[in-house]
C-alpha cells in the first residue's frame, strides 16, 4: 500500500492539477470570444467528476477568485454553479479588497448583483479605496444602471454614507449619471446633505440635465417643509 507521503504527495498534485483547471477557468472567463455554452459544459464536466470544488481555489494574478471573474463577466448560470459548490466565495476578496459583488456593480451586472445579494453577499464592505458597491455602482467608469443601486440599497447598502466627503448622490452628479441620481432619490437620499466642505449634490452637477432635476428636487423639498399658511 502508499505510504502517508506518497498519498499526501498524489493529493497534493491533484490539487495542484484542479487548480491548474481553474486557472485556466479564469482565462477563459476573462476571455469575450468565449462562448458562455462552452463554459456552461466545461462546468458541467467538472462537476459530474466532482472537480468543481477544486478548481474554484484559484486565483488569478489580482487574487480574484473565479466567482469575481464570472460576475466580472455577467454569466449568472455560472455564478449560480460556483455559489452551489463553494458558498465561502460570495465574500471573498482579491488584493484590492474588492469582492464579487464590487466588481459585478460596477460592470452593471443586475443579475448577477441579485444572485449576490440572495447567497448574503455583505453590501456594506469597503475595499482598499474604501469604495463600497454602491459607490462603485456610480463612480465615472461605472456601467451601472438603477436596477444595480436598488438592489444594493434594498441589501442595506446605506445612499448617505461618505466615501471620501462623497455620498453616492455627489458621485452618481459628478459622472453625469442622471438615472443614478434619479434611482437614488426615489430611494431616500437627501439632495440637501452637505460634505465637510459644504457642499451638495448640485454642486457635482456634470451636466445642466443633472443639475435641473436636483434643483427641482431641493427646491420641491424646500416647499414641503414650509410651514402652511394659518
């Protein structure tokens, strides 16, 4: 029979070898030409042999687990597969601090965000910017949509909190993201709220379009909060 050495050693290559596989996972996720069918089967495959689990302890060069890439990317089914066969992933994190849910907010992933979100994906973490998915969800670069910062602010992600004297509110103004600054009013967020500099929403205002409906926003909340005529 193997000795105790030779069996950990024949473990520990075919761990090796099923991280390997999922390395290799990773760069075809990262990869548009693929075809999401052909991944769909790889996956089944893996999972019929009961690899699955394995490959899913790779990481590419960023730390990224193959749950972050697959959000990256949009693929819900796949997400839903590496959820099934390692739930620890939905808040792992890479070398930013950045976790699937980060990333599938800023790509604009509303699906995927959703599927997140039900396997108790936590909203409210910061990564090493100390940017939240909400933030994220409408920085600049941000593919967001409404669908995303709903999602994130229904799971508890807070529309007031400051990430650098910026709510989401400032930041969603300051990208010209005006479905943002819509979706985040009709959630609750203050257009009144100020940073440490005194300054508000309207303030960041990109574009005339943006600065017109918080305007007529804070002065719709000025009028409410007159006292009525005796």
């Amino acid at each position: 029979s193997m000795s105790a050495d030779a069996a950990n050693a024949a473990d520990g290559g075919a761990e090796q070898r099923l991280v390997s596989a999922g390395e290799e996972l990773i760069r075809k996720l990262k990869d548009p030409e693929t075809d999401p069918e052909d991944l769909s089967q790889a996956v089944k495959h893996a999972i019929a042999k009961k690899e699955f689990a394995g490959m899913l302890a790779a990481r590419d060069e960023r730390g990224r687990s193959p749950l972050q890439v697959a959000a990256t990317r949009g693929d819900l089914r796949l997400c839903r597969e590496m959820m099934k066969a390692d739930p620890g992933l939905v808040n792992d994190m890479d070398k930013y601090k950045n976790t699937p849910v980060m990333d599938a907010a800023l790509q604009g992933r509303c699906l995927v965000v959703k599927e997140l979100v039900a396997h108790a994906a936590e909203v409210t973490r910061k990564n090493s910017d100390l940017m939240t998915a909400l933030q994220l969800a409408v920085v600049n670069e941000g593919a967001g949509n409404g669908t995303v910062v709903e999602e994130l602010v229904r799971a508890g992600a807070d529309p007031m909190a400051m990430c650098w004297q910026t709510t989401p509110l400032m930041a969603a103004a300051d990208s010209g993201h005006i479905w943002a600054v819509q979706t985040l009013i009709e959630l609750g967020a203050d257009a009144w709220q100020a940073n440490g500099s005194g300054m508000t929403a309207l303030d960041y205002a990109r574009d005339m379009e943006t600065a017109q409906m918080l305007y007529d926003v804070m002065q719709g909340d000025r009028i409410a909060e007159r006292p009525a005529h005796r």
